[in-house]
C-alpha cells in the first residue's frame, strides 16, 4: 500500500467520520414550537433584506426566548439552500454554543432576536434596519460575545428563505472564516490531487467522500435543505465559487490604508533608535553585572523594523531584554497588536479554548472562594469572563493599560475597568479601601518594565491572607532553547523580563507573599510546534499590505498564497504533534509556562 492509497483512504475516512459527528450536531438543534402568545415588546427582529418574518415565526422566537432566558436567538429556515445549511453543521455545535463562554457566535444570515436591553447595551439601533447575510453573521459573533451564556440558535420552520447571491456566500464565509475560508479549501483540494496522481482509485475514493460528505450531513434531518444533490456533485467548484473572493475579513478602503502609512512613516522618520533606552550594565533583579547575550531576533509577528537582545545574569539566571524599549518604543511595537489592526486576529486566539483559563482559576479555588478578585494585564477580559464559572459571586475588577478594558466592561465580562500602570494605581487603590481577595498576573509580568514593582503593588492591594496568582513563560524550558529564536514565548520586542521560577520565589518573599503551590509542569499551554511552524511559513511567504512596510506587489501576493497553501498541511501536522507529545511536556523542565499562588502574611 503505498502513500497515495494510505492518503486517499485516510481522508474519506476522515470526511466520513466528521460527516456523522456534523449530522449529530445538526439532531440536536432546537426547533421552535407554535406559540399563541404575543411577541415581547422588549424583543427586536433583525433580519436580512428579502426576509419576511411571519407573524407565527415572531410569537414563536418570542416565547423560545422567554421560556430559556435568552437575550439573542438565530433563526435557521429549514428550506435554505444546502450550502448554507451544511456552513451551519460546520459553524455551531449545540452542545456549547450557549454554555461557552468563549464559544463564536454565528447566524444562519437570515434573521436575529435580539432583547432591546440588549440592544441598548450594544448601542444598536432601536429600529435596526435590514442587513445584508454577511452583517447579520458579523453582528451575530459580537452579539455573543455580550451575551456569551444567553444566546441561543434554533430552528425555524416557517421562516422562508430567499436565495442567497454570490456575493451574499462570499460574506457569510468571510465573517465567518476571514482569510482562511479559501485557504482551507485549497488545502483540502491539494490533497485530493496528491492522492489522484499517487494512487487513483484511492483519490477517487477521497474526492467521492467529499463530495457525499453533505448528503451525509444533511439527508434526512430537519433542515431540509434545497438543491442538495445539486452541491454534492458539484461541490468542488461550488466551494471555490464562494470561498474565492471571501477576502481577509473587511478590507480597508484606499483613505485608510494611506492613512495608516502616514502615520506609521511619521512614527519612523527618525529610524528606531528613539525606541530604544541606552543598555544597562547589571541585572535588573540582583545587580550582577556578569551578563551574557542570549539572543538576538527581529519582531517575527508585525515584521516591524528592529533588532532586540535578550542578555542573561550568570548570577542569578534572569534573561531580561537589553537595551529594553523606551515608552515610545512600547507605543510604536503594541500598536495594532491587540488592537486595531490586529484586534480581530487576537480576540481568535485568545478565544480559541477556554482550558488554560479554567486551569489557573482552578488553582485559586483550591484555596479559597474569593468575593474580590483584581486581574492585572487583564486585555479583553477573557480570563474573567470564563472564570466567572468558577466564582459566580466573586466581582472581577480588569486592569490594563490599553482600551480593551473598557470593552471588556460592557460585555460585562469584568465588572469594573481600571486603565494605568499597575506600580502607579495601586497605592490610590489601597488609599480607597481596595483590597482584594485575589490578585491574578496571568502571562503578564514578562510584559513589564520592573516585575518587582508589579510584585509589591500586588501585595499593596492584596487583604491579608489574600492570594497572588501568577503565571509566566519558563526560560527554562528545554524546548525554548532546543527551537531558539523560533519558540513563540520568546515573543519579541514585547517580552522585556523572563523570570527563573527561583527568582519569582524570592520576590514574593521579599514582599511577604508565601508561595503555597506551584505548577511547573501543569501550566504547559502547547502550541509550540504549531507556533514554529506557523512563524516560517510567515517568514517564507512575506508579510501582506502592513502600513509600516512597503506595499505588496501581484507577485508579492501570488507568493504569500502558494506558500501558505503549501504550508497548510505542515501546520495541520505539527498542531497534531502538539497534541501527542503535551503529555510528555507536562513536567518541569519542559513545560513552555509555570504558575505559582501565594498568600499575602498579615
């Protein structure tokens, strides 16, 4: 048996099975059930031009919304055509769709409830007007997020349906997939022909299962979709027709671009030199000054201009950044990061899985059930947003220099946004009464200026026999060194201090703070073969149209898309990699990260 049979009979085996576990999903979607009863006043229709709302599908949205508590309910016609019906097996999985918190939203494209509440919440219109398929999907992933455990998706018998163009397929797919939706496809189509050229019956045997894949999913159930032998026979080139064109998400027009470059040609007209502070001599934690370069590597994610060292203390073994980055520095290398242009791109990997932050909320409630709880470095909120399933009467405050603070408060996935310097607030919040039971640094402190500063405004803060919680990359990972430059959590420029777990130990002593567990091996997040592979094939194929380089050509941008199909499956692979050795990796010395909770001594 060669490679081309074991291919192609792995990957109709592959669609096969994923096939019965799309078609399980699709079982157990809600159905709405006629209702006598009169719409909610309070509830508000959205719906996508063409789209007639019935007056029995209204009653019964109403009262499935009513009956389960919910603040936003998709509805799904079950006469849509099968494209769209087989992106909706894809896109939700019923059992967490509304108990994840982290869970994306999604629409269907046809129409929206939404709790006017809700809807003043989100500063939507009172009367929102009718959208287009691809805004009710965008709107649908943001209404989640705002209602992340109050959101539901049902099934709508009566709701007709008009069909979808082109160019309305072109946008469900790329609000729900962005760049990737074409991206997936090509890969997916580069195996099949790999298989065919290699073996064709067993390439046969492949493209057939893709095909049937839909019929599979679909035959059967409640949605009965129209035009479903249609798709199925011709999928590959009804795939492509819509994912072709789907694009990077929304693109920005012509003035945005060039408005963007001026700035970014502003912000480097003197070079990088101004972002940089003069090297120091000593350790930043112990004073030696027997230092030692480590490494020396570009900025491998915005592929903005510089070169940063990291030096390491023959005395105490802290690998810190030197010369580290000046406060302009620190405002050009986070600028569109976290936050506008890279704001999308983040909140997906953030929002990926909510295991890493269940994990460190589990560590705190061995010890304790808090009332307060402070979340330093804090972003977008996720940390408290999932932990909330931990401590449901606990109140989350979020700290963090950058906006998403604020929106992370009227999500309501923290309770209070607190913006600043955390050395510099918290003697203004310990002079206001503010302590706290629970202080979280999740990933935090490698970000700042002088970690023990942010040590001692933890236990400032912090009510006696309150706990510090907090987790950091390990420079002593062997994985680290064994990859080099290329380990993600060396993270340049903006990882300006990596902390030896015995040096953490004694700044929390210095500070009276008594570590009471530690997760050396626990913490390991994974992603490290994803990550080095996903950062070649970034520095094979080039960055595309950033406003701080210059602007990508047609061949620039042929290149970039043959190298990341070609890089596709290399990806895939070292993502499956992660998965079975992260047992292997779940011990000191191997570990990518490690955690540590202290208490606070009266």
């Amino acid at each position: 048996m060669n490679a081309g049979t074991v291919l192609g009979l792995a990957l109709a085996a592959l669609w096969t099975l994923d096939a019965l576990r799309l078609r399980g999903r699709l079982r157990r979607l809600a159905v709405l059930a006629p209702s006598e009863e009169e719409p909610s006043p309070d509830h508000v229709f959205i719906a996508r031009a063409g789209v007639t709302l019935d007056e029995g599908t209204r009653k019964a949205a109403s009262q499935h919304a009513r009956e389960l508590g919910l603040e936003a309910l998709d509805l799904v016609p079950t006469r849509m055509h099968a494209w769209r019906a087989f992106l909706v097996a894809l896109a939700v999985d019923p059992a967490r769709f509304r108990s994840g918190r982290l869970a994306h939203g999604y629409s269907a494209g046809d129409a929206l409830l939404l709790d006017r509440a809700l809807v003043e919440r989100m500063n939507l219109p009172a009367a929102p007007a009718p959208m287009s398929a691809g805004g009710l999907v965008d709107l649908a992933r943001l209404v989640k997020q705002y209602a992340p455990t109050t959101t539901g998706i049902a099934l709508a018998p009566a709701l007709r349906s008009p069909a979808t163009s082109i160019q309305e397929c072109r946008e469900i797919l790329g609000a729900l997939l962005g760049e990737f939706g074409l991206l997936i496809l090509l890969v997916q189509f580069a195996l099949v022909g790999v298989a065919l050229a290699l073996a064709p019956r067993a390439g046969l045997c492949a493209l057939g299962a893709f095909e049937l894949q839909v019929v599979l999913v679909l035959a059967g159930t409640a949605l009965a979709p129209r035009g479903l032998l249609v798709y199925a026979l011709g999928r590959p080139l009804i795939d492509l027709a819509y994912a072709t064109g789907s694009g990077l998400g929304r693109k920005r027009t012509r003035d945005e671009s060039e408005e963007a470059r001026a700035i970014y040609a502003g912000l480097l007209a003197q070079g990088t030199s101004p972002f940089f502070e003069a090297r120091r001599e000593d350790c930043p934690l112990c004073a030696s000054r027997a230092l030692r370069p480590f490494l020396r590597i570009g900025d491998r994610y915005q592929f903005k201009p510089g070169r940063f060292a990291l030096e390491r203390c023959a005395d105490c073994a802290h690998i810190f950044q030197n010369p580290r980055l000046s406060p302009e520095g620190l405002d050009f290398y986070y600028r569109d990061f976290y936050d506008g242009l890279g704001e999308k791109s983040i909140g997906t990997l953030f929002g990926a899985s909510d295991g890493p932050y269940l994990a460190r909320a589990k560590m705190v409630a061995a010890f304790t059930t808090p009332r307060r709880w402070l979340d330093v470095g804090a972003g977008h909120g996720h940390f408290c947003c999932v932990a909330r399933d931990v401590f449901r009467d606990a109140r989350f405050d979020g700290l963090d220099l950058g906006e998403g603070v604020e929106i992370a408060a009227r999500k309501r996935w923290i309770d209070r946004a607190i913006r600043g310097l955390f050395p510099e607030v918290a003697p203004a919040l310990a002079a206001a009464g503010e302590r706290y039971d629970v202080v979280s640094m999740s990933h935090y402190l490698e970000h700042t200026r002088d970690p023990a500063a942010e040590i001692a405004a933890a236990a400032h803060v912090l009510a006696p026999g309150g706990l510090l919680m907090v987790e950091v990359p390990d420079p002593e990972s062997k994985l680290g060194h064994l990859f080099g430059k290329n380990w993600m959590p060396w993270f340049q420029p903006q990882h300006q201090h990596f902390l030896h777990w015995a040096a953490l130990d004694r700044l929390l002593r210095d500070n009276q703070l008594e570590p009471l567990s530690w997760h050396r091996g626990e913490a390991h997040t994974g992603g490290d073969f994803m990550f080095l592979t996903t950062m070649f094939a970034g520095w094979l194929a080039g960055p595309l149209d950033l406003p701080w380089l210059p602007r990508t050509g047609p061949l620039g941008r042929t290149w970039h898309g043959l190298v990341w199909v070609g890089c596709a499956p290399v990806v895939g692979i070292a993502h499956l990699v992660d998965l079975l050795v992260a047992p292997l990796l779940r011990r000191a010395g191997w570990s990518n990260a490690y955690r540590v909770v202290a208490r606070r001594n009266a």
